[in-house]
C-alpha cells in the first residue's frame, strides 16, 4: 500500500461528472485524510451532495477516478460496491428515517441486513449506538414523536451501526434550532475521535462547521475554490471564498442568474 492511500481514505483524481449537458465538478482533484473531519461547502447546487453520492457509487464519474481506500469506486460491480458500502455510514438530510419502524427498529435495521448477528448482540450494539447519541431511553418511540435533533441523532446512531471507517452527513445542520445544531456538530466530532471515523460533512453553517472540521473544501463552479484548515480558508483573499465566508450578498457569486437584459425581456426602450 503506498503512503498516500495510507494518508487518505478518500481520493478524488481529476473526476468529472454533470447531469445531462450541466458539467457539476469538471476535473476535480481532492484528498480526505484519515481520521479527520472534512467539510464540503459552496453556494447551493455546487458539487458538494453530488461528491457524497459519487463515494457511494449512487451516480458514477464520468472521467476521472473516484478511490475509496485506494480502489476505483466508478467501475465496480454490484457485489464489490456493496462491500464498499458496508464499510461507509451515511446520514441522509432531516434523518430519513423508517417512519414505521420504532427508533430501535430503526437503528437494528442495517445490522439484520448486513449482518447474522443474534438477535441478543443485536440489542446491545443498539443500545450502545443510542446512548452514544443520547437516546437510549428514547429506544420505543415512533420517528413521529421525536424532535428534529432528535431524529437526527437516532439517525446518525443507524449511520455508525456497522462501525464504518466512513460517515457521510448531507446538510447535518439543516432546520435545527440552536441548541440541537450545537448538539449535532459536537457529535459528529465527538463520534468521530472515539471511533477514529473519518467523516465527510456537507454545511451552509460557518461558524459550526469551522468550529469542528480539521479540513474545509469550498467549491465553486465545477472547481475547488480553496482548501485547508479553517483557519486559512477564513484567512483567504479569493474574491468567491472571501464572499461566502463573510456571507457578503455581492461579490463574485451574482443574486441574479444570468440572462437577457430588462430591457430585452420587457422591451424598454432605452432613452438616449
């Protein structure tokens, strides 16, 4: 095994991918240490989903190679991606989680899939993963009785039931209030050192995210607009990085897409 894949879980050689004619990450080239925790931000529809969807083996690159411990995730069969994928943990936006199913059901349902442990081990890995996240006297309620944090949290103890080497989070932040967003980040970093994950966040939030991440990865059309500590991205004088850091409404990213003129759409005519 050579020392960058030792260094690196997951590598992003020169990838690119779009949807249909709209080119998302064009010659993309990105590295996710082990161990660490990487965060993935931009302006909306920017590549950052699309990157998580792509080391799971949901949309394939296009060109460009897409290495999860060292193996091209983008040609593998069926049955070797499902390998792949039992080493990954992913916590999808607002939890995404069995609306029939208790939150013990919920958080046991990747072990009956993947695993012929009984059913005695069963509860007590649950068990375990719900205090982690501190839940384990929620263990009998429907998804419907829990908060927003909550549901997450239930929902992340599912994302490292398997113990993977990987947890990928879409969005962990979204629609909660202060507390339970507070509650989230320090989990995901928390879960991550105790566990020695290498974890993968997609955030709008700049305070959370560069309070925890080791790493932050800012793109920008089809490209990455800086990478590093978070204390150097803040530091960074790129017009685009620098606009959304500060979240400065104008700058190199435009409120308004581009398009004819006012006076083309509507017709005015311009008084000389």
């Amino acid at each position: 095994m050579t020392s960058s894949i030792s260094q690196s879980l997951v590598e992003l050689q020169h990838l690119s991918f779009g949807y249909g004619e709209r080119l998302i990450l064009d010659d993309v080239s990105l590295s996710i240490p082990r161990g660490k925790v990487t965060a993935l931000m931009g302006a909306s529809g920017g590549g950052k989903t699309t990157i998580l969807r792509l080391i799971g083996g949901q949309v394939r690159a296009q060109r460009g190679q897409m290495l999860f411990d060292g193996r091209d995730i983008t040609p593998m069969k069926q049955a070797d991606l499902y390998l792949a994928r039992r080493r990954m943990g992913m916590l999808f936006q607002f939890g995404a989680l069995f609306a029939d199913l208790d939150v013990f059901e919920n958080v046991a349902f990747p072990l009956r899939e993947h695993s012929d442990l009984p059913e005695t081990l069963i509860r007590d890995i649950v068990l375990m993963k719900l205090n982690a996240v501190g839940l384990r006297g929620a263990r009998h309620l429907m998804p419907s009785d829990l908060s927003g944090g909550m549901a997450r949290r239930v929902a992340l103890a599912r994302a490292i039931a398997l113990d993977p080497e990987l947890v990928m989070y879409d969005e962990p932040f979204a629609g909660l209030d202060p507390i339970s967003l507070g509650t989230a980040a320090r989990l995901i970093r928390e879960l991550n050192d105790a566990m020695g994950l290498t974890s993968i966040f997609v955030s709008h939030d700049i305070e959370q995210t560069f309070a925890i991440a080791d790493q932050v990865i800012i793109l920008a059309n089809g490209k990455i607009a800086t990478q590093g500590p978070p204390d150097e991205v803040r530091r960074s004088t790129d017009p685009l990085v620098f606009q959304y850091v500060n979240a400065l409404p104008e700058g190199p990213v435009h409120f308004h897409y581009p398009g004819p003129t006012v006076a083309q759409d509507f017709g005015v005519r311009v008084l000389s």
